[in-house]
C-alpha cells in the first residue's frame, strides 16, 4: 500500500506567508551537515550505539537560507513548498526517555493527520482490541478473534468489527448494512 500523502490543516496554511505572490502551501527544512556538531561532541564525549538501538538528539542550529519550490514540479507558478534550510551550530545525545513526554502530542497529532489522510483515500482502519485486556469481556475477545483472521469465512452479526466492515462496505457499494450481512454471512 502506498504511504498516504499528510495535508496541513488550511488554518494552518493560511499562517504560512506566501513567495512573491505565489501560495505557499507546505514548509519542510533541510539541515544538510548534521553530524558536524554532533561528531564534535562525540569527540569530546564518546556515545558508544548498537545496531537497533534507540537514540534521542538535541540540537540547536540557525537557519541559513529559505528556497521555495512547486508542489507539482510540472506547475512552477502553483502552491510552493518553503524549504527552511538550517545549519546545526551545537548537537549532543540526550537520555530517550527524557524527549518521550515531550514527543507525545506531536506523536499523537501525526497520527491523527495519517488516519484523517487515509479517510480522504476510502481507507478505514479498524479498532484493535489490546492483548491481555478484558480476557472475560465477550467483546474483547470478539474483537481478538476478528483480529487474528478468525472471520474470514464471512460476517458476523456479534462481532462489532464485522458490523464495521458491513458498514465500510454498505458504504462503498451503495447497499445497506443489512444486505452486506446477508451477502457475506458464513454457512451454518
């Protein structure tokens, strides 16, 4: 499946400034020359990583030039992208639970973007239910059961994710959710 292109919000957009009168609909940076500052602080203090090992940095930089460029590269007088182009001035690792909170919001609101991106395509992700959790609650272990293939000889009308389906589907074909059970309940 194709990585599902992130939008920024048109509030947002609209605090971007725009490039001699062109929109500017996107801000990326570019911060070529990283390591720089960071191999002078390895210098000084040596972190030793391992394949697979998570690391956190902080950095603090300046940012050097700003270049604009079409979205579409086809349409040079179109919505722009501004490319805020840095230059690291000092670098060093920092301990990787000390950006977790700090990450958290920002995580959270990339995800969001994604599920809001995939909507926009037709793609509907389906609740999982979390291991271990409820063990006796009739749902919970519904939804584990969907989850790991135990539905794929057809709908079922107690399974809260097969009434997701039916919907997605009922939506998709122009049918109703009724019709979708009755075309895709297994045999008894």
């Amino acid at each position: 499946m194709a990585k599902v292109q992130l939008i920024t919000d048109i509030e947002l957009v609209d605090a971007i400034p725009d490039f001699e009168g062109l929109t500017v609909v996107a801000i990326g940076v570019e911060v070529p020359g990283i390591s720089g500052g960071l191999n002078e602080a390895m210098t000084v203090s040596p972190v030793v990583l391992h394949h697979g090992e998570d690391f956190a940095l902080v950095i603090r930089g300046r940012i050097r030039k700003i270049n604009h460029e079409p979205i579409d590269k086809e349409e040079l007088d179109g919505p722009q992208r501004r490319i805020q182009v840095g230059t690291v001035t000092e670098a060093g690792f920092v301990p990787v639970d000390a950006v977790d909170g700090l990450l958290d919001a920002q995580r959270k609101a990339i995800d969001e973007a994604r599920i809001a991106a995939e909507r926009r395509e037709g793609i509907h992700r389906l609740p999982l239910a979390e291991a271990g959790s409820d063990e006796d609650d009739p749902e919970q272990v519904m939804t584990r059961i969907h989850n790991s293939g135990g539905h794929q000889d057809g709908l079922r009308r107690d399974c809260a994710l097969c009434h997701l389906e039916a919907e997605f589907a009922a939506e998709e074909n122009g049918t109703t959710i009724d019709q979708e059970f009755e075309a895709r309940t297994p045999p008894e």
